[in-house]
C-alpha cells in the first residue's frame, strides 16, 4: 500500500491515528500524530482511514479492490523473519562527537558506532533560553556525519539530541541529550586530540551516551550500592608541584578531580553519582587546605559540559573564598585556581 503526504493513517497494532508527513528514500512513512509528534513507521504498520464529511468515527480500509471493482478480503498477514530474529543492539553500543582542528576551525562530527540507526538534531542554545536548530537527520549504523565547522567565537553551548531505533526488533535505548560548551574559553586542549578509529588524524572524542546503560531510574538504596561496590575511592595523594606562574617557587596542590583519578572502577555509576563524588573530593580536598593554612590550591575539573566546574565555583562563591581561572599556559581552559587566606 502506498501513501502520500497529507494522507490520514491509523496505526494497525495500537491505537491512534495520524496524517502523513513524508516519505524518505527508504520508503520509511513519517506520520505526524494528533499530539504534535513526527514518528517514524513501516508501511505495512499503516491502513489509510477516511472520516465523514460530517465528522463522526473513521471509516478504516481493510479490504481493497482488485482490477475488476471486485472487493477481496485482505491476505492474511505473512510471519516475516525479523520477527522471529533477536532483536538489534546490546552493550557495543557507543556514539561520540569526533572534533577535528583544520587551521583555526574546528570540525564537528556526529560519529554512529553502533547497531543502530539515529534520529538526531544539532543546535546552539541562545541567551533568550531558545534553541538554534543547525543540523537534524538519520545517521545510519557505522557512519559518521559533518555537523559544522566552527570557529571558537565568544561563549557557545552546543547540543546534540537523538533516538535509537533499529528495525522492527531492537533493545530499547535511552535517548541521546548532550551539551558541548564551545568557544574562546573551552578550546579543547592539544592532549585531548588522540589517535582514534573514526579519523586518519588525530581527534577529540567526546562521548554521548556510555557504552553500559543501567536501569533509567535507580532507588536510592541501588545508588548506596553502586558508590560501596562501584565507586571504592582510591587512596588520596597530595600532589604538591612547583608552579612558578602561581606563587613563585613555593609548591601548590593540585586536585585532579577527574572520575578516574577518584575511583578504582567507575562502570555502573550514573552522571549525578560521579559528579557526587568528585564534589566530595572537592569539599575534603578544600577542607584539609584550609586546616593546613595552605594559600592557594588548584582543582582540575576539565572542561566537559561545566557541571563540574560550575558547581565547584558556586560553593565556593557561597563560602566567599576568592578563586580565579588557573594559569592558561600551566592548565589550559580547565582549572580554578582557589586563593585561601
């Protein structure tokens, strides 16, 4: 059966109805529902429907005419054998922005590492709390798609958000929701350029959804479960350099805040329990400086989407302990350098 934009539909497994949108290469129907919402549908998941003039039930087509103007009943449905096959997807599953630097741009990549195909769209959020749309999609498995290419102007926060799907038979997965800051103060640093699978150059990978999912609502108690078992901290070290650009050739304490420098094994712990205990790190790190009269500390907390960061400088600005941006040339754009009296 074949349909065209501005068709009326009705799903044949479940309830609703729609008006067709359109149709893409694949043949994929794109059906806008009567909340609001463009889906994706096979075509034999659709029957045309037809409402009275005067309003009043839909009439559904669930037979049709042959050649002749003679009405048949519709063939009984055919066992397909994706219906029988296991369903698409498991725990290799990953997605990333790969960046590039080319001269003094910037190239952004949408990167599908996956068994999945990808519904995506690409923004910049604006001052006014609106979104900016750049770029939206279908990223098929295995491919890797040429977002933008951007220079490091001013303050910029990009996002990426997305939804998994693959056939008619597939694990569900959450959806991707991810926010890049960008621009004159989060240049990604040389060292965060790597080799990497994706590109014959060197990149910036940056992650959008991890490689094991757990469960998308935990209890409070499994939360206590994962930080014993999966968040056992390692063993605190003071790491005292001599940083002449801070404060001559007395040494300074640096704290590395990253999740790996804090925990043996981080693998089942959701984005708030790391940020949890990297704060933790944070507060025992400050508390045992200010103990020790220490007049300055560093934290280094990367760059990321600046939840980190922001959070650190907000309990700092609530306690009132001056702090600024560590040295460029030591640090990068990734450290706060905490002045203690």
């Amino acid at each position: 059966m074949k349909f065209r934009p501005g068709d009326k539909v009705k799903f044949k497994d479940e309830p609703g109805m729609g008006i067709v949108t359109r149709v893409d290469a694949k043949g994929m129907v794109y059906v806008e529902t009567e909340d609001g919402f463009e889906r994706p549908v096979y075509p034999a998941d659709l029957m045309h429907t037809e409402m009275f003039s005067g309003g009043g039930s839909p009439v559904i087509h669930t037979v049709e005419e042959d050649a002749a103007g003679e009405v048949s009943a519709p063939a009984a449905p055919v066992q397909k054998e994706e219906d029988n096959a296991p369903p698409v997807g498991g725990e290799d599953t990953a997605f990333f922005v790969g960046v590039v630097q080319r001269e003094e741009k910037f190239a952004f990549y949408l990167i599908n590492d996956s068994e999945y195909d990808l519904f995506f769209t690409f923004g910049r959020w604006e001052k006014d709390g609106g979104a900016r749309l750049l770029e939206r999609g279908e990223l098929e498995a295995g491919t890797k798609y040429l977002l933008a290419e951007l220079l490091p102007e001013g303050e910029q926060l990009f996002f990426v958000q997305g939804l998994l799907y693959a056939g008619r038979r597939f694990v569900p997965r959450p959806p991707l929701d991810k926010q890049i800051p960008f621009g004159v103060n989060a240049i990604p640093r040389a060292r965060e350029f790597r080799d990497n699978p994706f590109f014959d150059e060197k990149a910036w990978l940056i992650s959008l959804m991890p490689a094991h999912v757990t469960e998308p609502q935990i209890a409070e108690e499994k939360k206590k479960e994962i930080l014993k078992s999966k968040g056992d901290l390692k063993p605190q070290r003071r790491k005292m350099m001599i940083r002449p650009g801070i404060t001559g050739h007395e040494p300074v304490e640096e704290v590395d805040l990253h999740i790996e420098e804090i925990v043996e094994d981080r693998e089942g712990m959701s984005n708030g329990e790391i940020l949890e205990v990297q704060l933790a790190r944070f507060e025992t790190a400050l508390e045992g400086a200010i103990r020790n009269h220490q007049k300055k500390i560093v934290f280094i907390h990367g760059l990321g989407q600046g939840k980190l960061k922001n959070e650190v400088r907000k309990r700092l600005e609530k306690r009132k302990i001056p702090f600024q941006d560590a040295p460029f040339k030591e640090y990068g754009y990734g450290a706060t350098l905490v002045l203690l009296k």
